[in-house]
C-alpha cells in the first residue's frame, strides 16, 4: 500500500476545486444562449390574448364575422392565443380606428374590423376621416359585403321600377356619415333619382331592423347576410336592388344590379368608386407598426382560417357569405382606391351630399 503524502491530498483537491470552478463558468456562458434559444423556440402567441376591436354594435354584420373569426382563427396561430371581442362603435366606425391605433398594443395582439366604407370616406372628407388606410397592416378579408336595398312589404312598393315612380319619399334608415348604409341610400337618391329621405339616429343594422319592422321606416340598405331568414321566406320585404353583381343563394336573380342601372360610363365609374368598399367587405387589420414578422404570422394564419372546412362548415350554418382576399390583396386594392382620378371622388361627393 503506497503512502500519500499531505501535499499530494492538497493538490488534488485543488484540481477538483478548478475543474469545478470552471464547470461553474462554462455553465453560466453557455446558460443564456441556451435561453434565448429556447425563447425563439417557443412561438409569440403562447399565452397571450388577442383582441379584435369591433367599430360596429353587436347584432349586425361585422359583429358576426367578427365572432365567427374569434371561434376558429386561434387554432391557426401558432402558440393558440385566447381572442377576445371588444366592441367599439361610433362615429360610423372611426371611433374603432382611432381606438386601435391609439389605446392598443402594437405587438400583433390588436386587430380591427370596421365599416369598408370609411375608406372611401378618408378620400372624400378627409377632414372628418383623417386616416390613411395605406398605412395599416392588412391581415386578410374574410368575404365581400354583398349588400341590398329593400322596403317593408306594406310599404306599398314592389320592385325597382314602383321605386322609381313613387310620387313621396321612402323614408330609409341611417346611421353615420362613414357607414356603408349611408352611402348605399345616397346612391338611390342622388345617383338613381329614387325619392327618399334618410332617417338617421341608427346605431348599427341590427337598430335598422327593428325599426322596419316597427313601421318607423319604410327599409334599409344592408348586407344581405344579415337579412332575416323569415323575412325572405315569408315575403315581409321587397328587395328592391343588389349593389354587387355577386349572386348567393336564395337571392332572387331578377332583382336588378345597380352597376347595370346607370346611365353611362361616367357614372358606372362613379358607381365602382362608391361600391367599392363593399368589394372589400369584412376586413380585418392590425396597427402599421406591428412588426412585420407578426404580420406575416397573422395573415398565414388568417388564409388557412378561412379555407379550413369547418371554418367554412360553421360560416354555411350561420349563413355567412365566405369569398376571402389575402392581405396582400386587400393592401393592394386599397392603393387602387387611393390612386382613383380626382374628378371621380369629386362626383362621389357630390352624390353623398358631402
């Protein structure tokens, strides 16, 4: 048996002590990488709650796009995060804009939707809309906003043509300056000469609806998504024009498409201006200061939302229209409209009584 002398102990344990010491820092340099590593790994959405800032009142068109959208686009996102829908109406939508841009994070966990129509509302009073819409992040369009115009049964006027001849006016539901409804009614009157006076103090369709059917106005003009089953199936409206060359089930072909009424092709141009935003329907965007890495997650996520089968299963039972853009489409549209000839916006707001 070999002797160990003192000093032999002392120096191995000295080496055990270094080879500890640097076990310790290799550890603590290696340590942060192995973090950040593990943080790129685990997607942005993990644990997070998106919110989807709603311009319009519950019980109408975007709302429920909005709800169909809150129940199925989570899945497609990776990290799964919980969305929330936060209604913010007024201003014909404006309110909602602003409030997105103004009071939400710009992470990618804020998302818009809004009345289309205010697009065009920022080109011809851009006073009162000072937005440019440019500058937004698109994420996608769920489906175009196939809109009509229609009275009470009572009202005494059966078709396109009774309109036109009707000696007193047709009193037709308002809301906003900035709402598609708005500008769908001034087209009637000033565009097509049909006699009406709009009656406004409306807070959303939903509000239109039940003052038709309480006799307060004789008809509205909005998407015919959100038309009443009963209504239709029991004759109670007479839709009167289609302001899309769109056909979807159950609408009746023979009831005239606006673009067809006009008179030549200056007011068709005037009529595709004014249309337009109904083209782009059910929009969803977040702030233009969203990082672009977030964009794109976003708007992947968005186009296999909308081509997913039960997405579409669920949107069919609830019969909602599903004819989506991708983000890149919508942006691209948007400075199509931006880029419309100045005499155009000038007729446009002469129809609107701008």
């Amino acid at each position: 048996m070999g002797l160990t002398s003192p000093g032999s102990d002392s120096l191995r344990a000295s080496r055990r002590s270094r080879r500890g010491l640097c076990v310790l820092l290799a550890a603590s340099v290696i340590a942060p990488f192995a973090s950040a590593g593990a943080a790129e790994l685990r997607p942005f959405y993990v644990g997070k709650t998106v919110t989807i800032v709603v311009g319009l009142p519950p019980g109408g068109g975007a709302d429920a796009y909005a709800r169909l959208v809150q129940r199925h686009y989570p899945r497609h996102i990776p990290g799964r995060p919980a969305i929330v829908v936060q209604n913010v109406p007024g201003a014909g939508s404006l309110r909602a804009v602003t409030y997105l841009t103004a009071n939400m994070p710009a992470d990618g966990t804020a998302l818009g939707t809004f009345s289309s129509a205010l697009i065009n509302e920022a080109l011809i009073a851009p006073n009162r809309v000072a937005v440019d819409f440019r500058s937004y992040g698109w994420i996608g369009n769920v489906s175009e906003d196939v809109r009509v115009c229609y009275v009470w049964g009572g009202s005494g006027v059966g078709t396109w043509r009774d309109a036109l001849a009707r000696d007193k006016d047709l009193f037709m539901g308002a809301t906003a300056p900035g709402t598609a409804g708005n500008a769908d009614t001034a087209m009637l009157q000033n565009l097509f000469g049909v006699k009406l006076k709009q009656v406004q103090g409306y807070s959303g369709s939903a509000d239109k609806r039940l003052a038709v059917e309480r006799g307060e106005i004789d008809g509205e003009c909005g998407g015919w998504t959100s038309v009443p089953d009963d209504w239709l199936r029991d004759k109670k409206i007479n839709v009167l024009v289609r302001l899309s060359p769109t056909l979807v089930p159950g609408m009746d072909a023979a009831v005239p498409f606006g673009g067809d009424l006009v008179r030549n092709a200056g007011e068709r141009q005037v009529y595709d201006f004014l249309t337009a935003p109904e083209r782009l329907g059910r929009l969803f965007m977040v702030s233009g200061k969203v990082p672009t890495e977030r964009v794109t997650i976003l708007r992947r996520a968005f186009d296999a939302m909308v081509a997913d089968p039960q997405f579409r299963a669920e949107a069919e039972r609830v019969k909602l229209l599903v004819t989506p853009m991708t983000g890149d489409e919508v942006a691209r549209r948007i400075a199509d409209l931006y880029a419309t000839p100045a005499d155009v916006v000038t007729k446009a707001k002469a129809i609107l009584g701008e």
